[in-house]
C-alpha cells in the first residue's frame, strides 16, 4: 500500500483582513439599518441585511480559516481539513436565502410603493461601496484558489453592487421621484444572489459529497496506469477532493505476476508521478493485488 504526500503551492490567506473586513460591515450594517428605518428605503434595509449576512459569513470565513489550521490528532485523522469547504457551503446557502427573502419584501413593497428620503439612502450607499471596496480588495489576492475566501469574496462583491444599485435608486428616487426603482433593484440584487451563490452552493456540495472532481477523468486515470507493463487491471477506483488543495484517490490494482514489495514500491512511485504531474492528484493509496477473487470493476459500490 503507498501513499503519497505532494501538495500544491497556496496563498496563505490572512486572517487579520478577514477581522478588518467583519469590523467595517459591523459599521455598515448599524448604519443602514438606521438609515433604512428613516428614510423608508426597502432598498437601503435589504442591502443592509445583506451586509448582515456579509458579517455572518466573514465571521465563519474566519472561524474556519483558525479551525483549518490545527494538526491532525488520533480522534481528527484529518484535522479541521474541511471547515473551509463547510464555511463556503453555509454562506452560499445564506446567499440565497436572503435573496428569497428580499424577493418577497420587494413583491411587498411593489404593491405599495412608498416615498423614500433620497439624500440619506445615497450617502449611506455612497459609505457602503467605499467600505465594501475596501474589504472585496483585501480579500481578492486569496478568493481564486479558496473557496472559503471566494465566498466571503462574494458576499462583498455582490453587496458592493447592491450598494451602487441602490446609490443610482437613490439619484432617481431624488431627481425624477421614481418610487418603484427601490423594489426594482431589490429585485435585481436578490436574483444576482441567488445566481452566484447557486453555483459556489453546488461546488462546495460536490466536495463535502466526495464527488469525484469536474476535472478529473477516472476512464483516462484507469487507461494511463493499466498501460504500464506491469499492471493488469485497475478497479475500486475512489476519487476525492479534501479541500482546496488535495485531490485522493485510492485503487485496487491487480498484477500480471506475483512481484517483490521492492518492486512495487518502484511502481507506485511511477504511478504517483503519473497522477500527481498529468491529473493533478496529490495523495495515492494503492492495494496491490494478484489473482485475488473480487469484482473487478472500476466502480464498485463499498
């Protein structure tokens, strides 16, 4: 049996942005909320609540982002491994809902559309986008390769262009008294949410499943190794993605002779070279068989 240990080069992602980031959204969701309730502005409270979700979402960001980083231990095999991906699946999930909840109130407010203090909802829009920018440029150089910063990089970057939205609501709401634009970027902002959260939902649930990855191609992993000489078959294939950064796979491998331990130590070095260089797996677990009498399929239900 071998197991490799190649990781893949990653940004350290830098906690103390993520504490910077939770504190401004603080200011900005207290602010709009008192600006919301005074000026009327069913725009301004719903990107405020969307900011709200913006701190329940950095919070577990950073929660996850300390847990990921304590050793394995005889009860945690594996460590806090997977907080990232479950941080990312909990704040997509939050995405949507919001986004639903602000459907209805924009449903709501459609109905009976109401006058709104403008000059208040585009200062406070005006501090939103200033505050938001600020957090979305301290957590971009970490958002491509974590999917835990990615989410939190979402739910800034979607509350920042709530934020202009509801600044150009506010501009027409003051120079031409077009009520109606509130719900209507309401509901511009909720189908956005639910649009980027639905996508980062399903590719954080395709890890925490164990989905083998969408870039991963079990049929071209099983025809690589079986076209070595000493390799008859290939089966029991499991592929995984632990998290950001590690892709395992483990496999039954049948042999054509009956080989020495030192001989396939050699092999399973070739083949964890194979898969680590052309398919980007890091971590091999190989049962080495010959003439064994079990199925011989490359899936085979555990």
């Amino acid at each position: 049996m071998g197991h490799s240990h190649n990781h893949h080069n990653h940004h350290k992602v830098n906690g103390r942005n993520l504490l910077i980031s939770i504190v401004l959204n603080i200011l900005i969701t207290a602010s709009q909320v008192i600006g919301g309730l005074i000026s009327g502005s069913l725009a301004l409270l719903s990107d405020a609540l969307h900011n709200f979700s913006d701190v329940v979402s950095l919070v577990i960001s950073w929660i996850a982002n300390r847990l990921v980083k304590k050793k394995a231990s005889l009860k945690r095999t594996f460590g806090f491994k997977r907080a990232e991906i479950l941080a990312a699946f909990i704040n997509a999930a939050t995405l949507i809902i919001v986004a639903i909840l602000l459907i209805f109130e924009a449903v709501e407010r459609f109905k009976n559309p109401q006058e709104i203090e403008s000059n208040l909802v585009i200062w406070l829009a005006l501090i939103a986008i200033l505050g938001n920018g600020f957090s979305v440029l301290l957590l971009r150089s970490n958002a491509s390769d974590n999917m835990n910063l990615k989410s939190a990089y979402l739910h800034l970057l979607t509350d920042m262009m709530a934020s202009v939205a509801v600044l150009i609501g506010g501009l027409l709401m003051k120079y031409y008294q077009i009520w109606w634009i509130d719900s209507a970027l309401t509901l511009a902002i909720a189908v956005y949410l639910i649009v980027m959260g639905w996508q980062l939902l399903k590719d954080s649930f395709k890890v925490l499943m164990l989905f083998t990855p969408d870039t991963t191609s079990i049929d071209a992993i099983v025809k690589d190794i079986e076209a070595m000489e000493s390799v008859k078959n290939v089966h029991h294939v499991h592929i995984w993605q632990l998290n950001e950064d590690e892709i395992h796979l483990e496999a039954h491998i049948d042999f054509n002779k009956d080989i020495a331990l030192s001989e396939f130590d050699i092999i399973l070095n070739a083949i964890e070279e194979l898969l680590y260089h052309k398919h980007d797996i890091n971590h091999v677990n190989i049962q080495p068989e010959f003439g064994k009498c079990d199925p011989k399929d490359v899936i085979v239900q555990d």
